[in-house]
C-alpha cells in the first residue's frame, strides 16, 4: 500500500526522521477526513473507486464521532459494531472493513504500534458482521472485470524503482499466474524456476505426491507477464530458486502476501470498487475456468488443469460457472460486449 507522498511505504522508520512521523500522526488526529483525501490521492486510484473510497471513510468517521470515538480510541468492538450495522450485504461490509483496515494499518504504522483492530475483526470467522445475506459462494470476475484485470498486468511498469520495481514485476506474474494459470496459493509459493518451461508457457505443478503432480498451460497473457518477471529476476540479485520469493534473499512468500498483491493489482486496474466480493486466489482461479469452459474445453480437462482429484469437483465448478454466466452473459449482451471471455 503506497503512502501519501511525504512518506515512503518501501522504506522503514529508521530513513524517516521523527519529526515527519509525528507531523502526519497529529494530521491524521486533528482532521482525518483530510488526512484519508491526501493518503487516497497518494494511491492514484480512479476517480470513481476514490468516490466510493471517500463516502466509505467518511460514513466511518460520522459512526464515530457519534460515539466520541476518534483514530486513536478506536478499538476491535467499536469496528465490529459499526460493520456489522451496516444494513448491506456481507461482502459489502467486507470492503468496508478491508478499507477501514488499510487505512489503520497506514496510521499505526506511523505510530509504530504493533496492532490493527481491523486485522482481527476480518480473520475472525465467527464476527458478527458476517451475519448478512452474502453472493453465490462461488465467484468469478466478469468479462469486463477480467480484461481490465489483463490490460493492466501486461501494461508497462513505471514510476517505481529499486525494490519496488522487481516486486512490481512478481507480483503481477503472481496475480498472472493465477488467472491465466489457474494455481492454488500453495502452488504459487511453492513454484520454482525449473518449473517452468521458458518460452513454452508450460508449468510443472508439484502436488503432495506424484500422482497429484500436473503440468498446465499459461494463457498466452500470463506467459508474457510471467516471462517479463523472470527477465527481470534474472538481472536482480535474488537468491534462491523460487519464481516468487518475499525478499531478495530468497526467503518464501507468506499467503497473507499474495492477498494484498491481488488487493493492490485490483485497485490499480479499477475494478475493486465495482465489486461487491474481495477478489480472491480462487476468485482468480475459477475465472481461469470460466474461460476454458467458455471456450468449449470439457469439464474433466479442466479438472486436470486445476489439479482435481475427482471428476465431480470439475463438474461441480461447471454447474456453478453455468447459473453464474446466464446472468453475466445476459448483462454484457445488453451492454453491447460480447459474452465471451477472449485471451
């Protein structure tokens, strides 16, 4: 998550005088709403996601100051409450809280506190707030939503150095990866260099044993993103055998890493706010299906692809694919696009 532009997100406290830190603290203390304007121009959403972005914060803020609740009082009960009074759907009420977390984890990291209210409340499976009506439990992105997701990965990168860069460049293949791949996080992760057959868009996908060993074939989208990161790791100084490693020292990926690079590629290619689900690495993965089965590729290779041990689990994604595409087809034929979901 990119900070507003007197900071720097890439670089710790150490590089940062202290005058700076407790400057924004007070900002972010004294005037909130003006403090979320300046970190939200810094994450150069588009202007229709910072609107919602920005009527999101600011009904925060009112639920708070009706309570005397301020930045720095706030607490895990308060955020449940207020999530959980909000008369929308589940997944709605996640975006909220996944804003409500972002924007804490930015103003604790300037106090260089350890804990983030928010954080709990999203992992607690037993949270209150996950009392609503909630989507069909399977999802996929929309064909609209796809290929803006696509335009954006195969975009150029740019104004980003160091660091920042080669990351730019992983995390894109990862998010690639995933939707031009179909892979689980695990495999993600685990994924090494000689896995891949450079030029040939083949990957070899260890399972637990040989027998759930599989080989799938990248979207020719993915192949070029992941190629261009693998030129780029090939110039870097990263050890390591890992396609997708954390650090520069090879160390792996935690899966909390690859939400938040799927989290950032989603803002960055102006679909998050349109969604009423987080995209997800299964999200990603059953929308890999949805355009094989599109393309008329039967049932049971898919489930090869994806890795499925039994037949009726490919066969279960297609039923579910087909109830969601009547209406997601119908809706892009109104709209002029063509249902299909096109490389």
């Amino acid at each position: 998550m990119a900070s507003p532009s007197h900071s720097s997100s890439s670089a710790g406290p150490p590089s940062l005088s202290g005058d700076l830190f407790d400057r924004e603290r007070e900002d972010w203390l004294r005037d909130p709403a003006i403090a979320f304007d300046a970190w939200l121009a810094a994450q150069q959403f588009r202007p229709s996601s910072a609107q919602v972005y920005r009527a999101q914060w600011g009904l925060f803020l009112e639920w708070l100051a009706a309570r005397h609740k301020t930045l720095a009082t706030v607490d895990r009960r308060s955020i449940a409450d207020f999530v959980a009074g909000l008369s929308i759907r589940k997944p709605q009420r996640a975006r909220y809280l996944r804003l409500i977390e972002r924007v804490l984890d930015h103003v604790r990291y300037i106090e260089i506190a350890s804990t983030n209210p928010a954080r709990f409340i999203a992992q607690d499976g037993e949270a209150g707030w996950r009392n609503a009506r909630d989507n069909e439990p399977t999802g996929f992105l929309s064909v609209a939503e796809r290929a803006a997701l696509v335009a954006h990965l195969a975009s150029p990168v740019s104004g980003v150095s160091g660091a920042q860069r080669w990351r730019e460049y992983r995390d894109r293949a990862l998010v690639a990866i995933f939707l031009g791949g179909g892979l689980k996080t695990g495999e993600a992760i685990a994924l090494t260099l000689r896995d891949v057959s450079t030029g040939t868009g083949w990957l070899a996908v260890e399972g637990d044993s040989p027998a759930m060993s599989r080989r799938t074939r990248l979207a020719p989208f993915a192949a070029g993103v992941l190629n261009a990161w693998l030129e780029v790791r090939a110039t870097t100084a990263i050890a390591g055998g890992l396609v997708f490693p954390a650090s520069s020292s090879g160390r792996p990926m935690h899966k909390a890493t690859t939400l938040r690079a799927i989290d950032a590629l989603v803002d960055a290619a102006g679909i998050a706010a349109s969604r009423d689900a987080r995209a997800s690495p299964q999200t990603l993965r059953n929308t890999f299906a949805a355009e094989l089965f599109e393309s008329g590729v039967e049932p049971e290779l898919v489930g090869e692809w994806l890795g499925f041990a039994q037949p009726v689990s490919a066969h279960r994604l297609h039923r579910a694919w087909k109830i969601w595409s009547s209406p997601q087809a119908a809706a892009a034929i109104a709209g002029g696009e063509s249902p299909s979901i096109k490389q």
